[in-house]
C-alpha cells in the first residue's frame, strides 16, 4: 500500500516559524545504463531485455504523472534548476526529452533563466544526439568521461573509449554554451602521471566546469566483492593536490568539495544543494526535501523502475 502525498499534514501547525521558503529545484531521474559499473552505487539498472526497447514513453508518462500529484506541495514556488540524472539520460531520445522538458514547463513556473542541466554518456550514438538534447531545451550537459585513458576505462568497466570520450567532448563544446566533464581519479593502477596526463587533456577543452571525484569502494557493488588494487592514501592525497594545482591554473575555481568552475558557470542545482535549497525530485528512488510554513519534508519514490513506473501511472510514487 502506497502513501499518498499529505498536504494538510504538511502544512499544519509546528514549532517551526519560516518566514519565506527557501529556493526550489526540481530533478528527475531516469535509471538505466547499457551495462552497470563494478563501482556504481547509484540506482541505474541495465536494459537487459534486448527484444524490447526501454519504456521510454510510458516512463516519461509516469514521471509527469508523478510531477502532477506533486503540485499541491510545492503550488505557485518558482523552480530555478532543473537536473536530469541517472543511470544515462542520453540513453533516452531527444524527442522523449523534449516532451519532458516540455511537460515539466507546462506545469511548474520555470525562472526564465532555468539552468537545465542533463547527464549524458560518451557513446556515439549518443553523442550525435547532443545538438538534439540542446534544441530540446537542455542548457548545459554534464558528460560521464571518467578518464581518458583507455587501460583505466577498462579497469573502470566503462562501455566507452578514449577516442569516444574525445569526440563527444569536442561535440558538447560546440553544442552547448555549458557544460560539465565528470572524472575520476585515484583509479586502480593510476600513477601521478597518469592522472597528469588525464587532467591536461580534460583541461585542453577548455571546460567552464569540472567535477574530479576520488573513486571510493561502496558497499554492494561489484568492487566491494571483488576490491581492486587502489593508490595508496598518501598517493591519493598527492594526486588530490596536483588537481588543486591544475585546476586553478587553468582558471577554475574550487565551490565544493568536488566541483570546479570558471567564473558564471557554477552549477546551480549544485549549489542550491549546498546552501540547504528545497529540491522535488521525482522517477524511481527519487529523494525530495520541501519545506513548509512549520516542517520541512522528505520524502523517497519507489526505487526499482518497473515498479515505479506502475505505481506512479497510478498517482501513487511515494515508497512506504
Ligand atoms: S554509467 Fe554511471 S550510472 Fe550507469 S552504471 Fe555506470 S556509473 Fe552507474
């Protein structure tokens, strides 16, 4: 039996006295990836059925109806970030993308400068439709490279190379007036030189924003079960200042712990997560945090997609 969304209970009286409500982001998740990293803790699930393609439509149909029983929560509040994440959104087509983005505005008051961030994969096929993604109404794309080396690629089990990281680099440059490079390092078998190497080349495209994560061992993956031989932690720490060095170089600044940014390219959807901002998030295993007059709410959709999409159909998302 699912919870149903309980505005009175939301909005009756507290000790809490808020005199305005702090800024509202939305974001959505779409879980699948064509193959699951061993290091992945996210809730992205692999398309396994090959006779089928995903549920693409009936997925976005469950996420505007979710959106739509989740208006009386956050009625009249105008939304300034919108962040599409996964699993691999860029796996979705860009028609189905338009008619989210188009769904999303024809139902929430966008800030007319709505930063509308999408994560996207490498892969060719999704790399020639980057231009498409942007035509949809994405503003900036926050692109999953890892590394651009193709031995710690493999190490990584990404499904993409060296060469396809490259080629949809240059791509997001020309279609987007922003966007993102995701990279790891601190990977098994990486050297200080290695990562040099992984971090010039990042930076020879000139990216308005980076994010440099230390890839850590989570529980329940396939690196938890099988641990592979990591750099040390003195090692680490040398590479974290290497990417302090380089990184403020080429002109980038540090605005939290993992995210860098040329000056007007910080991620907002960042940031409002940062400074305690309300977010709505809806799609399987979405997290939410609203505040109200007296309380602030959190709230979890049902995590495993196809139960989601079922129960969301139905007006009922909210996971017990
Ligand atoms: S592509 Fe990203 S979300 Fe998908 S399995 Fe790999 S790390 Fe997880």
């Amino acid at each position: 039996m699912s919870r149903p969304f309980d505005v009175v209970h939301a909005m009756r009286p507290g000790l809490l006295q808020l005199q305005s409500l702090p800024p509202l982001s939305l974001y959505v998740h779409l879980p699948w990836c064509i193959q699951k990293c061993p290091y992945c803790d996210f809730n992205s699930h692999e398309w396994r059925d090959n006779a089928q393609r995903m549920p693409e439509q009936r997925y976005i149909d469950a996420l505007l109806a979710d959106l739509e029983v989740s208006l009386p929560l956050i009625w009249g509040r105008p939304v300034h970030s919108i962040f599409i994440g996964g699993g691999t959104p860029s796996l979705f087509e860009p028609a189905s993308i338009d008619r989210l983005i188009s769904g999303i505005r024809a139902r929430l008051p966008l800030e007319a400068e709505a930063e509308i961030t999408m994560e996207a994969n490498p892969g060719t096929f999704e790399k020639d439709r980057f231009k498409a993604f942007r035509a949809a109404g994405v503003t900036r794309l926050s692109i999953g490279v890892q590394s651009f080396n193709d031995a710690h690629l493999k190490a990584l089990g990404r499904v993409h190379n060296s060469d396809q990281a490259m080629a949809a680099v240059t791509e997001a440059q020309s279609a987007f007036d922003t966007f993102n490079l995701d990279v790891m390092y601190a990977l098994p078998g990486q050297s200080l030189a290695d990562l040099t190497q992984d971090i010039q080349t990042a930076l020879s495209f000139k990216p308005p924003h980076i994010s440099i994560y230390h890839l850590t061992i989570e529980p329940n993956t396939l690196f938890a079960k099988h641990p592979p031989a990591l750099p040390a932690e003195d090692d680490a720490y040398e590479m974290m200042d290497l990417i302090t060095d380089m990184t403020s170089a080429a002109g980038l600044q540090r605005y939290e712990v993992s995210a860098y940014a040329k000056p007007g390219h910080r991620c907002w959807h960042n940031l409002n997560y940062w400074q305690f901002g309300d977010y709505l998030g809806i799609g399987a295993g979405a997290h939410s945090k609203l505040s109200f007059a007296h309380r602030i709410m959190r709230y979890v959709r049902y995590r495993e997609p196809q139960l989601y999409l079922a129960q969301a159909l139905q007006g009922e998302p909210l996971a017990v």
